[in-house]
C-alpha cells in the first residue's frame, strides 16, 4: 500500500451575525454545480484541459465550489424548538 500525505486546511470562522445571514453570505459566494451532470461531464472529458474548463465553469465569485453539504443541525436538533444553533458543514475546493 502506498501512502501520499496530502496538506489539507481546514477554516473555522466565528461570528456575531445571525446563523443564516452568514450561511446566506456563503451560498452567494461559493459555486453550486449540478454535481450529478458535473462528475458525467467530467467522466466524458478526453483531457485534462476540458476537465479544467468544466471545474472553471462551476466556481462562484470566491473561487470555491461546494462539492457536499452536511446539516448536521438537523439531525443533531432533530425534534427541538426555539433557538437551536445551526450546524453545516461544507466540503469546498478551489481551482488549483
């Protein structure tokens, strides 16, 4: 087995701002790609040029395309009312 160390960052952010103001102001930034017709093309691609032209397409005004999105607020606060504190987690990447 060959093993390849990868160097990874990972950002945490705190903010006064409420929850969805922020998640908002990130969604407005980051690109949401159709990922199923993403991964077809990217499978179509005969190049590593087209594969770069597609993953150029997807980005949002940050650079970042949001690959997964995990709501782990609404299991973790699954049933709860009132003021339960949000809880995403988002898998982005960058067009190296």
């Amino acid at each position: 087995m060959t093993t390849k160390q990868l160097n990874v960052e990972r950002v945490c952010y705190v903010s006064r701002k409420p929850f969805r103001e922020v998640l908002e102001v990130l969604d407005a930034g980051i690109g949401h790609p159709n990922m199923e017709e993403l991964w077809r093309n990217i499978f179509q691609a005969n190049t590593v040029a087209e594969v770069d032209e597609l993953m150029r397409s997807t980005v949002g005004s940050s650079g970042l395309v949001e690959f997964l999105r995990f709501n782990h607020g609404d299991i973790v606060h699954k049933g709860k009312t009132g003021g339960t504190p949000g809880i995403i987690r988002l898998v982005v990447g960058i067009q190296a």
